[in-house]
C-alpha cells in the first residue's frame, strides 16, 4: 500500500535513512496469490517496510499482477483492522508494494511503484535499456512510480547471473564496484543493488558492500542474495547496506505463524 505518511515511496525509502530495513521478496512463481499475501501479512507484522514482487523465471503479467492484487487486498485489511484493535497502527500496515520485475512481461498496475533498473554489467542490450524501453510506456500509463535503480550482480550470481548475461563482480573486486557505484550516481540513480543471486551460497561480501558506500554519498544501498540469518545480514548493515532483500528465506514456511517468529528473530538480530 502506498505509505499515506510521505508523498511517494522514494520519500519513504529515504525516511528511513540511518536505520536499516528489512525487504520481504515474493516470487509469484513460487506460491499462489492466497500464499504471498500471507507470507506479506507475516513479514510486515514481524517487522519489514517493503514488499518486493518479482522472480529471474517464470514471472508473468499475469501471476504479477494476481499477486499484487492479492497482497494489496490483505493490506487493506489489517489496516481497517489495525483501526478496531491491532498493536500495529494504520500507518505500520501501509508498506509499499514494488515490482521488481525481470523484464517488460512482469508489471502490473496494482502495484505502489517498480524498481526501474539498470543491470548495469549485463553483456546484454536487453537489460541494459531494452526491457525498459518497452515497459515503460506501460508504466507510465498506470501511474506506478518508476525507482531509478543501478542493479549490479556479484558472484556466484545464481539463476539472475545466468539470465542476465552478465560478467560477475567478483568478491575482491573493489575498485570495480566502486567505478559502477560512481557510474549510478552520475546517472542520478536513486538506488544501488548489489545481488549475490537467489539462494546463493554466499552473500555479497562486506567489502564490495564498504566499497559500494564508501563512493556514494547519494545512493540508497540495497543487498541481497545469499543472506541466510541475521547475523550475515548485520554484517552487511555494519559494511554500509540500508536494505536487507531475503526471497528463498521466507519461502522455507508454509506456516505464517512461524514465518513471523522467523522473520521477527532475524530483523531483531540484523537491527543488532
């Protein structure tokens, strides 16, 4: 739902400077609509400010845009709810629901903005300006705010590495993460992700991370991939990140109870 406390969702993101978040990823290839609105309504009450919506495969405008109906619908719920009895208020139920989509055939109208990306060391045209290029007169017309991101993918790079043609950035590659921070500021990206892959076996190290914030004094920093607990994810809180992605996490429960306590335990400890 779109955050009645700030005027788009970029302000939003960027209120919470200083204090990192948590971003629930939801693939609509991997559970029903029925299931990724449970899974949300759990991650939001255990703590996290964001929903993301998108897989690398088997995404479509149509399991997109079913499931952000889905979750919309069970946000709009709780928050009448959280107005007759509730311990978290309207506001806290009003989490942004964003496409983070793998290309121009994963978008929906239903959604509160999209992660508008470069994958900027794709060898492939199609993702670096193609994709987008057929998107977003989509975009534009249902009125979803487009999120100006730089989207960099670190090895092992996982299934989005695959897809996406890309030559990986290795772990001790610091002066090239860097040069692409550098690169996504110039072009006045709002966002900058560094992606390990889905379920990798190892998250984005902490130095490409420290390098990524260290060359930006503007870009909001997003990890993901390969985060399995809350200590890795502290780690990278402590090396500079602003947002914590898990996918392949939440997607170990089928019960929502239990995803909650999951998810209530690995914020507490990435918050530290």
């Amino acid at each position: 739902m779109r955050p009645a406390t700030h005027d788009s969702v970029l302000a939003y993101i960027q209120s919470f400077q200083g204090t990192a978040q948590h971003i629930i990823l939801i693939d609509p290839d991997d559970a029903s609509p029925e299931v990724a609105a449970s899974r949300c309504v759990a991650a939001v009450s255990a703590g996290s400010k964001m929903i993301f919506v998108g897989g690398s495969t088997g995404t479509d405008n149509s399991n997109v845009h079913d499931t952000c109906i889905a979750i919309q619908e069970a946000l709009e719920l709780y928050v009448w709810n959280s107005s007759q009895n509730s311990t978290l208020s309207e506001d806290d139920w009003r989490v942004p629901v964003v496409l983070f989509p793998a290309g121009s055939n994963a978008l929906s109208p239903n959604a509160d903005a999209i992660t508008f990306m470069m994958l900027m060391n794709s060898n492939e045209r199609r993702f670096l300006i193609g994709e987008q290029v057929q998107g977003v007169p989509h975009i534009r017309k249902a009125g979803v705010e487009p999120l100006s991101m730089g989207y960099l993918v670190c090895a092992p790079g996982g299934k989005v590495g695959e897809v996406g043609g890309v030559d990986l950035i290795e772990s001790d590659a610091i002066e090239e993460v860097a040069a692409y921070t550098m690169c996504a500021e110039a072009y006045n990206f709002s966002i900058l992700y560094l992606e390990a892959g889905s379920g990798a076996h190892t998250p984005v190290s902490t130095e490409l991370i420290r390098a990524a914030k260290a060359a930006s004094s503007t870009l909001i920093l997003i990890v993901g991939g390969g985060i399995k607990n809350g200590a890795t994810a502290n780690a990278a809180i402590k090396a500079g990140a602003d947002w914590i992605v898990t996918g392949n996490l939440t997607e170990q429960f089928d019960n929502a109870a239990t995803l909650q306590s999951t998810l209530e335990k690995f914020i507490t400890q990435m918050q530290g």
